[in-house]
C-alpha cells in the first residue's frame, strides 16, 4: 500500500471513527461443488457449525433462493438468547454467494466462491466490513481465527456425508 493509500485510510479513520477490515481464507473439500453449495446455502447448516447456535431458519415471506432471502440465527451467548439476521444480496449458482450483515454495525458483507478443483470444491470465504478506528488489526486477526474455524468446521461437516432436512 503506498504512502498516500495508508495516509488517506488513516484519515477517514479519525474523521468517521471507523476503520476496514477484511479477511479471506480457503479450504479445499473432498466433495462436489454442488454438495458444498448446498450445505452452504441451508439456513440450518450454522447449527452443525457453531455450537452456541440455537436454532436457524430462512425469514418466512422473504424470496426463497435468490436476492433478498433472509436468515435468521438465534444464538447462545451465556444466558442470553441473540438473534442475527443476514441477508443474501448476490449468488450465482452454484459459483459465489454474498450475505450482508442486518443486525451487526459496520455493514459487514461475507462471501463465498466455489471453485471445482481435482479431488473436490476450493471454497473461499471473505469478510468485510467497519470497525472502531485503533480495533481493526485485533478485529481482522479475529475474523480469521473465526473464518478459518468456520471453514475447518464446514469441511468437515460435509466430507462426513451430514444431510440437512429441506429448509423451513
């Protein structure tokens, strides 16, 4: 990045008082594209992926497979119920995919791409978003400890032959 690129950032940081972030990571899944893809996209494939998920669901009265639909993910965070919304604002069957974060500040967007590689699926996920200036190289180390955990976890699920029932 150059000199003015960073200088520029550092100013719309103390102007806004909010700073980028983003991450990318990837993994490689002994399975079809067209596997993977279909576990991503089930609302209820969080809960086989995080362990302080409760319950998820897509929105009732929201389009179904396409731009617009909504998620909902209700999550156990000690004593507290949190729910999380999230909303798919771009796919391209069965190629990428992008939700945007309705209830957590800093417009966070996510994405993923699917590539068919030899021996399986490459599926790369990538988070951006705004966080408070001074956070953003612990909230970016963060969201890659997460983002990779995720991963990991999802390669995992789906190379263990897990069937998801048809969507609410």
């Amino acid at each position: 990045m150059s000199l003015m690129a960073r200088l520029e950032k550092r100013w719309d940081a103390r102007r806004t008082g909010l700073e980028p972030i983003s991450c990318e990571v990837s993994t490689t899944v002994a399975a079809s594209r067209e596997r993977v893809w279909t576990f991503l996209v089930h609302p209820r494939s969080a809960q086989l992926l995080d362990p302080t998920v409760v319950k998820a669901f897509r929105v009732p009265g929201t389009p179904m497979a396409g731009v617009g639909e909504q998620h909902c993910t209700v999550l156990r965070q000690g004593d507290i119920l949190a729910a999380h919304l999230t909303e798919l604002v771009a796919i391209d069957a069965p190629r990428s995919i992008a939700f945007r974060s309705l209830t957590v500040p800093g417009g966070f967007l996510s994405s993923y791409g699917l590539e068919e590689v030899h021996g399986g699926c490459l599926l790369t996920y990538r988070v951006e978003g705004q966080v408070a200036a001074g956070s953003g190289a612990a909230a970016e180390r963060a969201a890659r400890s997460n983002a990779t955990e995720a991963l990991t976890m999802l390669r995992a699920v789906v190379e263990s032959g897990a069937i998801l029932p048809p969507p609410d």
